[in-house]
C-alpha cells in the first residue's frame, strides 16, 4: 500500500481531543444497487476542515453523500457525527446541496431561501436576515423577487446554495456545488466555504476541477470504485512531489487494473 | 411555526397567486350564480300581461291590465309579446296556445264575476299547504343539482393539485432537501392541509354566489328551511371527500416522476370520482331510491351522493351518522396508507414505481 492510499480517520490524530465532538464520519459504508457501488467507504471530516471528495463518475461519491444526508440508506455501515450515529434531529442542522438542483420554479427567489430557512427552524426575522445576507452574498440582489424559473441556471444555482447555507449548518455537504458557475462565483462560493470551515464547521464537497480542490480544500478523498483509494491533507498527498492530478489518475488506474 | 403549517402556508400562498386560481373561481362564482338565476330566467312569469277590448279587467291578482282599441291593435301586441292575452267579449285572444295556468286562473275569474254579476257570493276554497310546495321542492332539486356540480369539480381538482405538488416535489428532487429537514408525514400533512384550505376557500366563494344570487332573484323565499344545515354538511362532506381523495392522489402522484404522467397515474381516483359523480346525478333524481341510499353509505362514493341526497330530499338522521362514521373511518385507513406508499415512493425517481414493489418493500 502506498503512503498516500490509507483510511483517511487517521489523520484526525493530531487533533485537541476537544474537537473531536464535531466530526462527521462514515464507517465501512456500502451500499448496492444490484451492483456494489459503496465497497465499504470510511471517510472522516474534521470541525473546521474542507474536505474535497474526488473521483471519476460513478465512483459513488454521490451515493455517499445521498447516505450522509439520509436521503438512501446504506446496506452496511454507518454515518457518525460528534462520535454518535448521524439522526433525524442532527441532520436538520446540516446544509445540503444535491447533486441533481431542485427547487420551486414558481417560487420567488428571497421567499424560497426564506422558506427554507423557516423550516430548519429559524424564526422570520432570523430567516429574512439571513436571507439577505446571502442574497447580497451570493450576487443575487437584484433577483431577490423574481422567480427561480426566470433566471439563468448559473443564478438559480445560486439559489440552490443559498438555501444549503441560509439556516448556518453545522455540516456542510455539498454535491458538486461549483459546477455551472462562472470564476467571479467560484471565488465567491470558495471564500464563503472557507469563512463557514473557520467558524468550525465541517466542510465536505465533491468536484472534478482538482485544481481548485487543490486550493481550497485542507485534506481531500479520491474514492474509486466505491473504496477510498487515497486520502490525507493537501500537503501529505503532495509531499511526495506529485499534483493532485497525477496522485488522482494513478489512484483511479490503479483500481481499474485490479 | 410548525413544519407542516410552514407547507399548508406555502401551499395557500402559491396557489392562491396563480392566475389559474383566479379564473378558477371566478368561472365557479359565474356558474353557480348563473344556475342560481336560471329559473328565475327561463321559468314562467310570476306576474302577466293581459288586455281587453270593449269589456272590463277581471279579478286576478298580480295581473297588469292595458286597454285596447280594437281586435286589430290588441292582435298587434300580442304577436309583438307585449301583452300574454286579450280579452275580447267572449273571446280569449292569445298567440299560439294559452299558457294553462293563466287559461285556468282566466276561467275562474270570468266565472267568480257571472256569478258575482247574478247575486250570489260564493267562498273560495283556501288551500292550506302541509308540505313543501311545488315550488320548494323545484327549488331544493335545483340546489341539490349545484352541490353534484360543485362537489364534483372541486372533489377532482383540489387532489389533483395535490398530486401535480408531491411529482414537482419528486421531480425536481426538492424532496431530497425537505427530507433533510421534515418528515415525510410534515410534507404530505402540510400539503393536503393548504391546498384543502384552497379548495374551502373556492368552495366558500361558491356558497356566497349561491346565497347571493338566490337572494337578489327572490329565489331566496323558495329555499328549504333546513338550508343552513344542508350548506354545513356539504362543507363537512367536502372536507371529509377531499382528505380522502388527496391522501389518494398523493400516493398515486408519488408514483411518477414527471407532470406528464401525472394524468394517468390519478386514474383509478379520477374513475372513482366519476361514478360517485353518476350515482350522485342519479340520486338527483330520485334521491329515496335503494340505489342512492346504498351508495350513500358506501365510501368514498358517499362523499358526493350523500350531501346531494340531503340537498335533494330529506334523509334519516342515522342514515348520516352510518354514513358520515364510515366515511371518516375510510378517510383515516387511507390517510395511513397513502402516506406509506408516498413515503416510500416519493424518493425513487426514475421510471414508473410500481405499488406492489413499494407495498412489500419494508
């Protein structure tokens, strides 16, 4: 086994023992869908850390994510957060950006966010609020009441992010959330991602653009397969000179010659 | 606020702004105001115009009298339809056949007058009514035909928009996001809840064209005494039909995945709703029939026959409690079915899901 190809959980141990609380784990998942697309995948998330979670289609990255946030239900294994296993009540608290965009066409762009807001149980003044923050964030200002059908997919992506962040999640799990979205809202999207990790929160997304995994992310996963075939900080998985993407085309070539 | 009447408000409040919902109950007001004022439009007159020539007006109430010159210009006025008939002499001058109400009420007069003329006084026989008059009973067939027409165009198009709601929700995949922060019973609860408010509110609007209309057609004075109770139950049975065939279309619509499906996965509800609606016509006619008071205890068919049964006649008092215990006990068994089914459905995007696989599923 090469350094880099490990269970990334044991990169958690140079923490304070204090955080641990606000980890977010999967343990030994796997999941079939006739075929086995989860070949028991462990993957650990620190407070405060972004974890980008890399690898070809089809390698189950959505399906672990789908798993995470409840939405299907692993055949073996585990979802952990601050060391109990993942509940409904837990999950309210986390922000979820699908891989397939769904939300209220006829809704109007503030009213949706809010309206989210509410129902992960922010008050109206807390979800206005918050709903304005992020509209004036996210660029969509001037859209605020007009309707999701009427705006650009790149905007309503927008929107679809401001509802994964309006009710400040403890968790962030986002589906590739950087897809569709111009380099000024990449930036955006980033420094806001990077903002929500500092106040301690974990940060998991999936992406294909391994550069700008590379920048923003502190450690990251590259699964293939449906295993974990390399993980660890930006930093170790490049110590031995390589960029992501060479460490990430070995990994998935690697697998498929087994 | 609670989850679910988060969802019951946002339900409220986007199909309340529709265009769809305005016209909507605009062409229900026009409809039901319209057949309100019908058969003040088509029936006979209350009063009529008649006319002589060379002889006086006879006693008849509610009559108004014109005097003609001659046969010539009454004959005028009469094709012109200005005037019903024209006395002339002996002659009763009338265009095509006498309307016989008016031939009778004519007779009588002219005879009351001879005999008046002679010497003698003779007194009227007073009818006294100890039923509904014909008039009533007319009267109560035509609201009774109102609450079919409602009842079934709202029992059909509120749960359809519950069902169009749960296959945008499954569609787009929003309910993977809800999901995250609502249970499944909040969603569905929250859904059938506002759109039912929807449908009270249309059926609310309804109610007042009626009442209006009656009032301002006179038709008012006709209605049965028991009115306010019938439009009560029409409101309890609409509540009732509805729970039942929104947890219905909600379980069929969490089938499907696109709107354009959403059609023909509603067919078995639409075909209940369709017999319930024959029967219901049928009751119309004949609302005592072994027919109509079978199926008025059976649900969900009761939902509709029955109200139009006490619309149209007056049924027993057990009859409605049988009915009414057996219909909520529906309404609840299919609640919790229908929640089962679209719990398990509404998140297996894709192709068609069938019931079987998703009844069996644990």
């Amino acid at each position: 086994m090469s350094p880099e190809v490990a269970d990334i959980g044991v990169y958690c141990c140079h923490l304070p023992l204090g955080t641990l609380g606000g980890m977010l784990e999967t343990v030994e998942l796997r999941k079939s869908f006739g075929r086995p697309v989860l070949d028991g995948v462990s993957l650990a998330v620190r407070p405060g850390e972004v974890f980008g979670f890399v690898g070809a289609n089809g390698a189950g990255k959505t399906t672990t994510m789908r798993i995470v946030m409840g939405v299907l239900t692993p055949d073996g294994g585990e979802v952990r957060w601050q060391g109990e296993p993942l509940d409904f009540a837990a999950r309210r608290t986390f922000g979820y950006l699908p891989e397939e965009r769904g939300l209220y066409q006829k809704m109007r762009v503030a009213e949706q966010i809010t309206y989210f807001g509410r129902l992960h149980g922010l008050t109206p003044q807390a979800a206005a609020r918050a709903t304005g923050a992020l509209v004036e964030r996210l660029g969509l200002a001037e859209r605020a009441n007009e309707t999701v059908q009427a705006l650009s997919l790149g905007n309503q992506q927008r929107v679809q992010l401001a509802v994964a962040l309006v009710h400040d999640p403890a968790v962030l799990v986002l589906d590739e959330p950087f897809s569709g979205l111009d380099p000024l809202a990449v930036d955006a999207l980033g420094e806001v991602l990077r903002e929500r990790a500092r106040g301690g929160v974990p940060v998991i997304f999936s992406s294909h653009q391994l550069e700008l995994v590379e920048r923003l992310c502190d450690s990251v996963g590259i699964i293939a397969n449906g295993r974990i075939v390399a993980g660890g900080t930006v930093d170790e998985l490049r110590a031995g000179g390589r960029t992501l993407t060479e460490i990430f085309r070995q990994a998935a070539m690697g697998e498929a010659a087994k | 606020m609670n989850a679910l009447l988060l969802v019951a408000r946002r339900e409220i409040v986007a199909q309340v702004r529709t265009r769809a919902f305005a016209i909507g109950l605009a062409v229900m007001v026009l409809l039901v105001g319209g057949a309100t004022f019908a058969p003040k439009l088509f029936g006979g007159p209350d009063s009529y115009a008649l006319g002589t020539v060379g002889t006086s007006a006879l006693q008849i109430q509610d009559a108004k009298w014109t005097t003609y010159r001659d046969e010539a210009s009454a004959t005028k006025a009469l094709k012109d339809g200005d005037v019903d008939a024209v006395i002339a002499g002996k002659k009763v001058l009338s265009n095509g056949e006498l309307d016989p109400k008016l031939d009778a009420l004519l007779q009588s007069a002219n005879a009351q007058a001879q005999i008046k003329a002679a010497g003698l006084t003779i007194t009227p026989l007073n009818v006294v009514s100890v039923g509904p008059g014909a008039d009533a009973e007319h009267t109560r067939r035509g609201l009774a035909f109102i609450v079919v027409l409602v009842l079934f165009m709202l029992i059909i198009s509120t749960p359809m928009m519950v069902a169009m709601g749960v296959v945008e929700e499954k569609g787009s995949r929003i309910v993977e996001i809800l999901f995250t922060t609502v249970r499944p019973w909040q969603l569905l609860g929250g859904k059938i809840l506002g759109l039912g408010a929807v449908g009270l509110i249309n059926l609310a609007g309804v109610i007042a064209a009626g009442l209006v209309a009656a009032t301002a057609s006179g038709l008012a004075a006709d209605l049965p005494p028991g009115l306010a109770g019938i439009v009560a139950g029409v409101v309890v049975w609409f509540i009732l039909g509805y729970t039942f065939f929104a947890a219905l279309a909600a379980a069929l619509g969490s089938l499907v995945s696109r709107q354009e499906e959403v059609g023909n996965a509603l067919a078995p509800m639409t075909t209940l709703i369709v017999v319930a609606y024959g029967v219901a016509f049928y009751a119309l006619g004949d609302p005592g029939s072994t027919v109509a008071r079978v199926v008025s205890l059976l649900p969900p068919f009761s939902a509709i026959v029955m109200p139009v049964r006490t619309a149209a006649a007056d049924v027993a008092l057990w009859e409605v409690a049988v009915s009414g215990v057996l219909l909520l006990a529906a309404v609840a068994g299919i609640v919790l079915l229908g929640a089962r089914i679209y719990e398990r459905a509404v998140l297996r995007t894709g192709a068609r899901v069938r019931i079987g696989d998703v009844l069996k599923s644990s």
